[in-house]
C-alpha cells in the first residue's frame, strides 16, 4: 500500500489532520490501535478554545458542535467564601469557549471521514515505524504501508516517540504532588458557568456535558484508589469544597464513570525527526486546569496541515523545517498558562502558611485587577491561532 501522509492515532489531532489534508487533496490512512467503539467512548477534555471552535466550523465538522455545544462567557473563580467572575465578553470581547466533550468531537471526524471514503482503521496490530530519514514506511498485522510522511498522533503513551532515536529528543517534565478524581454524573449542572474552587481541602472543579451531564473534579492525592473514594464520599467532598459561597447548592445524581488522572507536565524537543512528525499529546502533557491539551493538538495539527500543504504542492520543506518551531512557542505559553492555572488554586503539602498567603494574594489581585483578568481571560479562551 501507499499513501502521501501516514497517521498513528485516532484520536482528535489524527482524525483532524487526516480530515484537513483530504480538504487539500492530499490522501492518508489513519491506523488505531484501539477499537472504534473504544475511541468514540473515550471520556477526555470538553472545553473548547475559540479557534479550535473556528477551525471545526470552517473544516465542516461543526455542526453538531454549533447546535449542542455549551457556549461560555466567563469562569468563576472560587475561594474564600466569595465567587468571582472572569467575563470573557468584556475582556476579550468576541472570544468565547464551547463546552464539547472530546469524544464528540472524534465521532464528528469519523463519521466525516468515513463518509468521504477515508481510510481509518481501527484495533490495527503491532505497528512500528521504519526508514524515518530516508523513505519511511509503516508496518501493522503483516502488511507495509509506504508514505512520504508520517505523523505521529498516538499520544503520550503511544509508539512514535520512541521510534525517534535516543538522545534526538530533549524531554521537559514536572509531576505534580497530587492527582484529579474526575466523574460524569446524570444530574443537570448547578452553575451556567464552570467553577474553580480553591480551599483548604484541595481544589475543585465543577464542569459539564450537556444540560443533563456533568463533570466533577477533585484533587486528591496521587496515589488515590477509586476503592476510597465511593459515591458518597465524593458527594459529600464536593459539597464541603464547591457549597462554600451563600446561595450556592450542588445538585447530585447517578455517578456514571469515574477515574484517577495523575498531573504532569510534560515537552519533548524537537517535535520532529526525519520525516516523522508529532503532534498533540505525543510531544507534550499539560495538567488539565488550563483546559489547553485538545486545543494544542488542533493547532499542532493547523500547523502542519500547511507545511504538507506546501511540501506536496511545491516541493518546498521550509514549512515541515520550522514546524517544531512554529509549534513550541504556543507549547510553552500553554504550559505556562497551566502551570499558573494549577499552582494558583490547587493546596500543595510543601506549603507553608507564608506560601499559602501568597496564593491568596495573587487570586486577590487577579480577581480585582482588570489587567490581572484579563490576562487569565485571553489565555484561557485560546491565543489567536
């Protein structure tokens, strides 16, 4: 078999890049590890950057997302008794987020693929990458798929990474000392807005699906077990940490799913070997406060839609050349802005009370200043792509 561009990965950045090339005439073929019920049910991130909204919209795969996606502007910021808003309409005026779980989004793209008769194939065996600075080709379940590029969208955990030969890559990472117990509940949302919670207990976050579901956080310590914590110990720490301002009631319902996810924050350099490129969370991990891992992956994949655009259409590889470039600079202010996001209002046991008085400050001053919010409002919604 032979293709232009191979894919590793059907998750967002994967099914995105090989939806934006085949609008450019350029072919793919996609291959996933996992099985396509898997992928379509896999419970991600659901806050949407504006320009991530944009590029779904303009790639026409937005629909859905344009009729049932959450429209937000503003967060609330919560702590010390009192709730304050961020009003993205006044501070970043026409910028907004949607709320879209993930795993929406990756129907939307299969089922746009699928229909113009792309090639997608899921719960593929064994691939490995092969021949990356010469004439690369993949191998899978016995067969060999030859292309002129391949783009590795398989995530953290995947397999393209470590094609690239040690000592390639230069690796940025920080782990944090506690993790996120996360749930989707059948019970309406009880805030139009989402809500960051920062107490003595810990931080949490409340979030939501869709008018009917919603997404709970908690930050507990790393090494959790899900076997400590059930339905009822988690209600109840939810309404110690959110019920903290007058007026406010946490609705409850079904539990639905649950799970722990360890904080890291994590950057490899260069995002590019060869002909080998990577994209999304297989050159970087960001902890989920800033809400900025799925909106990354789209604008790594922006990226490098254009230099193949270039590359096949020209010949020219100024393009795939500054694509690690192009694309780190946006890495890092992301992880900047995340690292902020969690240091701001998580509780760290390293603290002490003078460490503490200064978290308290700084939301003070965020909450206060139009300048402080506004920096928190700008990048929250997503730095123009």
């Amino acid at each position: 078999m032979r293709t232009q561009v191979g894919i590793i990965g059907a998750g967002p950045a994967g099914l995105l890049l090989s939806h934006l090339l085949h609008l450019r005439g350029i072919s793919s073929v996609v291959l996933e590890r996992r099985s396509r019920d898997y992928v379509e049910r896999r419970v991600r991130a659901g806050v949407l950057e504006q320009g991530t909204v944009d590029t779904l919209v303009e790639a026409g795969v937005g629909d859905r997302m344009m009729r049932e996606g959450l429209v937000h502007h503003g967060i609330e910021l919560r702590y010390g008794g009192s709730g304050h808003r961020i009003p993205f309409e006044k501070l970043v005026p026409g910028r907004s987020i949607t709320v879209y779980g993930q795993q929406e989004v990756v129907k939307d793209l299969i089922a746009a693929r699928l229909e113009a008769g792309g090639d997608v194939r899921f719960e593929v065996e064994d691939v490995a990458v092969h021949s990356l600075e010469a004439e690369p080709y993949l191998t899978f379940g016995g067969e060999r798929l030859d292309c002129d590029v391949i783009a590795g969208c398989d995530g953290f955990h995947g397999i393209s990474r470590p094609s690239i030969p040690e000592g390639e890559l230069t690796f940025f990472e920080r782990e944090y000392p506690f993790a996120w117990l996360g749930i989707l509940a059948r019970v309406a949302p009880s805030s139009e807005e989402l809500i960051y919670t920062r107490t003595e207990r810990g931080f949490a976050l409340h979030s939501m699906r869709s008018p009917t579901i919603s997404r709970f956080y908690l930050q507990v310590p790393p090494d959790a077990s899900l076997d400590d914590w059930p339905d009822e110990r988690i209600w109840a720490e939810l309404r110690t940490r959110l019920e903290s301002v007058p007026g406010f009631t946490l609705s409850t319902g079904e539990i639905v799913e649950k799970g722990v996810t360890p904080m890291r924050s994590f950057v490899a350099e260069p995002m590019q070997y060869g002909r080998l490129y990577l994209a999304g969370d297989a050159a970087h991990i960001v902890p989920p406060t800033g809400a900025k891992g799925l909106n990354l992956a789209v604008a790594d994949v922006r990226v490098l839609t254009d230099a193949l655009d270039l590359f096949f259409g020209t010949g020219s590889t100024e393009l795939l050349d500054g694509y690690s470039a192009a694309c780190l600079k946006r890495v890092w202010r992301a992880q900047h802005f995340s690292w902020w996001m969690t240091t701001l209002l998580h509780t760290f046991e390293s603290d002490d009370a003078y460490g503490r008085r200064l978290q308290l400050s700084y939301l003070d001053y965020v909450t206060s200043s139009e300048a402080a919010a506004t920096t928190l409002a700008e990048n929250y919604v997503g730095m123009p792509l």
